[in-house]
C-alpha cells in the first residue's frame, strides 16, 4: 500500500500539515488552510510558506526553527503562537504541538504539526474543578462597550479599581465610576454576583486585543 498523508489527516478535525525535512509542505488539511488563509485551489505541495504566503512567512520562520529542533532530537514541541489567522486575520492566541513524522517504514521525513484554540486554566478554575476556557479577543454583539469590556477583564482577574485605573490610564475617580455604570448594566450589586455574571456570560474568555502581541514561544 502507497504511503499517503492525505488518508491520515484529510478527515482531522483539528488544523494539521505535514512538512518535509526541509519545511516543503507535503499536504495540509482543509482547516490549516481557513486557518493559514489559503484558498483551495492553491498548491502547496513541495513549496514553502514563503512561497504560499510571502506575507506571513517572515514572522513564521520561528516555526521552522522549532520543526529543525524536532528533527534533530527527534521529539515534539509545544508552541503557543500569537498571530493574526483566519480570513478575518484576527490577532489570537492558538496552540501548536509539532510532532516528528514517519514514513511506513519507519524512516523519518519530516514534521507533523497540529494547531488548537488555545484555553486559559487560571489557578481559581483549577481549584474549583472548571474546565479550561478558550481565550477569545473578540465578542460577539452585547450591550458593553470594548472599553467596559477591558474594564471587566482587569476586575475579574481581581485587581482593585485603583489597578485598574492605573492599567487603563484612568483616575481613580473614571475607573469607580466605569465599575458603578457596567454593575447597573448587569442589574448586580456585589462582587460574588459580578463574578457570576461575567462566568455565566462567557465574558470570563475575553482578552482585550491590545494585551496581545504577535509572538511564538516555546512552552514544553
């Protein structure tokens, strides 16, 4: 039987692409591709990404220097990449594990890689069995403000208004007083209540876009 990549991740849920030893694609699956931005009908196989997509492949060489590394040794990496994805070239973090990849014989041929929405474990949600949250930039339409938004993600971490004018740039005065209208908007009056609404609401997946930068680290 021919060895065949695409019968291994043409049906992968998650956005996936298999490399050869010297970062040529040799296939990626429909999902890298809304993910990367790459139409359908263009080909990919035996190109690089700075063939592909010469837009992005400057900030994407780190990923080739990671996929050398799992070459070389052998074993997967971890990495958390912080970029602009997707046909919206939405800022956003997402999780790749790069895996070294075998041919039917054995024989090493390259790289695997996997990407996934990266999810957030705050301490808090470990201690209180949650699960992990999926961090998000973006909101779909609600009633609040993005500066009101900013304002409930520096509140929900726990930081006291005084830190959270201080954070935006606010007086302490501007800062009471943001906290006093997104309580009214929310009908709550107390801090456990404001904890339940924002968990309730899924406004506890929220990062502001500003705090996000475009990045590739390393986490194993």
């Amino acid at each position: 039987m021919n060895f065949n990549p695409k019968d291994i991740l043409n049906n992968h849920l998650h956005p996936c692409h298999i490399r050869d030893k010297a970062s040529r694609y040799v296939y990626m699956n429909l999902a890298m591709r809304e993910l990367f931005n790459v139409p359908t009908g263009v080909p990919i196989e035996g190109k690089r990404l700075s063939e592909i997509k010469p837009d992005i492949s400057e900030f994407f060489e780190g990923l080739h220097q990671q996929e050398e590394r799992v070459i070389q040794k052998e074993t997967s990496v971890s990495l958390l990449i912080t970029a602009h994805f997707g046909k919206e070239t939405r800022l956003q973090p997402t999780m790749v594990d790069i895996h070294p990849f075998f041919d039917e014989t054995g024989q090493l041929v390259g790289t695997l890689a996997e990407a996934r929405q990266c999810q957030f474990f705050s301490l808090l949600d470990y201690l209180q069995g949650k699960s992990p949250k999926t961090l998000t930039p973006s909101l779909p339409n609600t009633m609040l403000t993005q500066r009101e938004l900013e304002i409930i993600f520096y509140g929900y971490q726990g930081l006291s208004s005084k830190e959270v004018a201080k954070s935006l740039h606010l007086s302490r005065r501007a800062a009471d007083n943001k906290l006093e209208g997104i309580d009214e908007k929310m009908g709550i009056h107390h801090q456990k209540g404001f904890r339940k609404y924002i968990q309730d609401s899924g406004l506890n997946h929220f990062i502001p876009q500003h705090l996000l930068a475009s990045s590739i680290q390393r986490i194993d």
